[in-house]
C-alpha cells in the first residue's frame, strides 16, 4: 500500500505541489486526473525517489521513502513508466526488456516476466529483434510497459501511456493493464484519457493546480457534473 | 585512446579535455615501471589501465558528477582544469625532458619483400586490435555493458528501471580512462614524451573521434587509421612539422560531407 501525507514539491522557487494527500490499496487501480501543468509527472517522480519532495511524507508498504535511493525504490516494488516512454531506442525490443530485470529481485523472476509480457503483448514477441526505435508509438508503449513489468512491480505507476497512441492500441494497452491487475499488481494511473481511465480504475483524484481537489469512486466521478465539465464536457481545454 | 574517449563522451556527454594528459600519465607509469622495474611496456600497460581505472572512477566520482547537469561552458573548463592540474603534476614528478621507454620489440624490424616492419608498432596495433575488440564484446555481450549502453542512450530510463547511474557513469569514465592508459603505455617505446605532449595527444584524440563519428567505437578506430595514415603521408611528401596539415584537412573535408562523421548519427 502506498500513502502520500501532505507532500510538498517544488523546483527551485516553483511550487509544484501542495499538501497532497493520498492512498493507493494492495491491488488496487487508481487514477489521478489533472489538466496539463497541474503537476500529475512531479507526483509520480516524487513517488520514484527521482525528486525528493519538500515536505509531507511517502509511505511504501509501511516504510518512509524519504531516504530511499531512486535505484533501490525499484528493489521494492516500485515501477514507473515515465512520460514519453524513455526507452532506449538504439536497442531491441528484448535488450529492453530484460534491462528491465537486471536488479537482483527481478532477475529471479526474468523467464516468467518474459513469457508474462509476452503473453499481454504478442506483437512484441513476433519483433522483439527491432529495434524499439522503429516501432510505432503505441507499440513503443507497450514495450514501456512491458519493460516496468519485468522489474517485477507489485505497484504500476504509468504517466500518461494513452498520449499521442492510436485509440486501437490504447484499448489494447489498458485491456492489458486490467489483466496485470487481475494478477494482484497495483495500478496508479495518471491520464487526461478520463473517459478511458475512469473506466478502468476503482477510483479516482482530481489534482488541480498542485492540489488534490477531489477524489471518489470512478464510476461516480464518471457522473459528476464538475467533473463532466470540467473533463469532459464540450467546453473543456483539451490538448 | 580515441575509443576512450568516443567512450566517455557517448556515454556522458562530456567532453573529456584531460585526455591526452591521462594518456602522458599512462606513458610516464610505463616509464617508472621499466626503469625502476624492468617490466616491459607491453606487460605493463595491464598495470597502466588497471591504475588509469582508478584514476578516471575518482575523477568522476569526485569531480565529473557534480557538473553532469551543468552547462557545457562549466564542464569545458572543469576538464580543462583537470587536464591541467595533470599535466603540471607530471611536470613536477618528472621535469620536462623528453623521456622515451626502452623495449627489446622496439629495437626489431622485419623485412617483409621490400618493407621493412618495425615489430613495436606491429605489436601495439595489434593489442590496439584486441583491445578494442575486447571492448566491444564487453559493451554488446555483457549486462554491465548492455546497462552501460542503455544508460548512454537514455539516463532518465535508466534509472526508472532501477539503474544507479551514477555507478555507470563511474565504470564508463573509468574503462575510458584505461583505454588510454593502456594506450599511453602501448605507445611509450614508439613515441617521445614529456608533460606537455598530452595537449596534442588531446587535439589528435578530438580530431579522430570528430573524424569518426561522436559515439561509435568502430568509428574511433577507423578514424584512428585514417589519421595515423593521413599523418604519416604529409610527413613523407611533406615535411614532418607539416603531417598535421593532413590530418586536420581530412577533418575539414568530413565536416563538410558528413558533419556527423563517418559512423556518427545524426542526432534527431
Ligand atoms: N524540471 C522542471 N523545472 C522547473 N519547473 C518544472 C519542471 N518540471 C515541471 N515543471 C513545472 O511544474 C509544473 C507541473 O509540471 P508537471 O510536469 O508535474 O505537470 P503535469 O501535470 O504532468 O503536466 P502534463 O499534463 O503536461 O504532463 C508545471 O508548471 C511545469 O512547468
Ligand atoms: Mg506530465
């Protein structure tokens, strides 16, 4: 289980997050949902131990992170894949993914990561000799979740993976996040996708300008008038 | 040593000014060890890159680390620093007369038909050879070099699947670094040296990877080739002060027809 308690972040002067407080439950999928710049990517860096936040605290399956090393949160079942993928694209589909397990925990696990992502992404199988960087951007996503999959996470963080992807290859990707979670596997998912993200979590925050403005179960925010509005509706900014 | 280079710099994206003078460093050991010693410099260039290792992890652990993030300005004169505190250390250990390592290989020729081979130079392009094949493997073949690799082609997605990164870039610096001692130590008995020769072995190792392509381990080596060659025909026709205006007239005509170097990629 993983518990936010007032986290501030900041870069330099910029104040990015204020008091954020929230809470994602073992098997849990959770959805956290603001507009561009609200700083949904500097909560989950923050989750990775890749920005140490000003204050508050954040707690992983009891234990505070605070002094925890980006490199050893992974170690603890912890797995990101990040905003634009980051993958490394002058190598192959399966040099990816077996990065993914070179940890120590991981590497036990490295022959049924394979088959498991294997199993949730078949295309991946037949071009796991390409290069990543000449897939298509919904097939680089799934070789990103494939690649976090393979450190062997019992919570999945995902910043943005509908983003600039073919809607087909999108329902393919959260059809495959709905099944890692069959298996137990947490999702924390930031999305402006709400429509497709609310359909798949259990429930679901508002993060607006660094701040938690809302939270509830999916299937009620799905509902809200504020939230339809502000998300959804016709009058929406969307980029 | 330009694949020491081409190393650190494709994995870092920095810049490693102190370079050459890391290679006099590695000559001047190979000198130590012969003269105090007696171990001759095709035996001891193991001793030069295992000392060259230590060296290149401190530097960055020490100082390489705090300006990874920091504009290139900053990290041209931290390297430009380092290089000079090196050169006027070896300067200070070692006076500035020209010193030269004596080996049995170096005194031997092979006549071959009309050619006579000098055996030293045919040794160290040999272990040159092996070297850079033996880096190879290491960076395609093994995890370390496959982490190496993913670190230089994406830090940040690196460390989301739990890479310390900082450990990388410590290893890469310090293989880097042995490349060039044991290349200071290969050359020793072909090449005078004193302190300040690092500077041109500095500008011959920025012009060789240029040459080659920023990056590409194979792009070093064929640069180094084309150098050396270009450099050994202007010292014919020419006159030998002149030899550089070959090899940077070949660096002049890359850079006009492949701006990215031979086996350089166009970074998109
Ligand atoms: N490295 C940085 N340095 C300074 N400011 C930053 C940095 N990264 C983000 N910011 C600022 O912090 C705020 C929050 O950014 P963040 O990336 O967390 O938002 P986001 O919700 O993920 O946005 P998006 O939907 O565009 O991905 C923005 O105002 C942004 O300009
Ligand atoms: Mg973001």
């Amino acid at each position: 289980m993983l518990e936010l308690r007032d986290v501030d972040a900041a870069y330099g002067d910029i104040r990015v997050l204020s008091g954020v407080t929230l809470a994602v439950g073992t098997g849990e999928i959770v959805a956290l949902l603001g507009p561009n710049g609200s700083g949904k990517t500097t909560l989950l860096t923050s989750i990775a131990g890749l920005l140490r936040p000003r204050g508050g605290t954040i707690r992983w399956e009891g234990e505070d992170l605070a002094t925890v090393p980006a490199h050893l949160v992974v170690e603890r079942g912890l797995a990101l894949v990040p905003e634009g993928r980051r993958l490394f694209g002058g190598m192959t589909v399966e040099d990816n993914l077996e990065l993914g397990a070179f940890a120590p925990r991981a590497r036990r696990h490295r022959a049924e990561g394979f088959a498991r992502v294997y199993a949730l992404f078949p295309d991946l199988r037949e071009r796991r000799r390409q290069l990543v960087r000449s897939l298509s951007g919904g097939q680089q996503q799934m070789v990103a979740v494939g690649r976090a999959l393979m450190t062997n996470p019992r919570l999945l963080m995902l910043d943005e993976p509908s983003l600039g992807i073919a809607p087909r290859l999108v329902v393919s990707i959260f059809a495959a996040l709905a099944e890692i979670n069959r298996a137990g596997v947490g999702v924390f998912l930031v999305e402006q996708n709400v429509q497709a993200a609310l359909t798949l979590a259990h429930r679901a925050y508002l993060l607006e300008s660094g701040r938690i403005a809302g939270q509830g179960r999916a299937a009620d925010l799905l509902h809200d008038p504020h939230v339809r509005r502000a998300y959804l509706g016709p009058l929406a900014v969307r980029t | 040593m330009a694949v020491g280079l081409t190393l650190i710099f494709g994995v870092m994206r920095v810049v490693n000014f102190a370079h050459g003078d890391m290679m006099v460093w590695g000559m001047y050991l190979a000198f130590v060890l012969s003269t105090r010693a007696g171990i001759d410099p095709y035996v001891s260039f193991v001793v030069c890159a295992a000392a060259l290792f230590v060296l290149g992890v401190a530097v960055q652990r020490g100082l390489v680390d705090r300006i990874l993030a920091a504009p290139h300005e900053m990290q041209i004169l931290l390297m430009l620093g380092v290089a000079l505190v090196l050169e006027n250390t070896a300067l200070l250990a070692f006076g500035p007369e020209p010193a030269r390592v004596r080996s049995p290989l170096a005194r031997l020729t092979w006549d071959v038909g009309p050619l006579y081979v000098d055996v030293a130079r045919l040794v160290t392009f040999g272990l040159a050879i092996v070297l850079t094949l033996a880096l190879s493997l290491f960076l395609f073949h093994t995890e370390r070099g496959r982490l190496i690799r993913a670190a230089a082609d994406n830090p940040y997605g690196a460390m989301v699947i739990g890479t310390d990164v900082r450990r990388v870039y410590a290893t890469a610096f310090g293989i880097g670094a042995a490349c060039v001692g044991a290349a200071g130590a290969l050359v020793s008995p072909i090449l005078p040296f004193q302190p300040p020769t690092g500077l041109s072995l500095s500008v011959t190792s920025f012009n060789i990877v240029i040459i080659g392509g920023m990056g590409s381990l194979l792009g070093a080596f064929i640069g180094g080739l084309l150098v050396s060659v270009a450099e050994s025909l202007g010292a014919v026709f020419l006159r030998p002060s002149l030899k550089e205006l070959f090899s940077f007239s070949l660096l002049i005509l890359i850079l006009l027809l492949r701006p990215a170097g031979l086996f350089g990629r166009r970074a998109s």
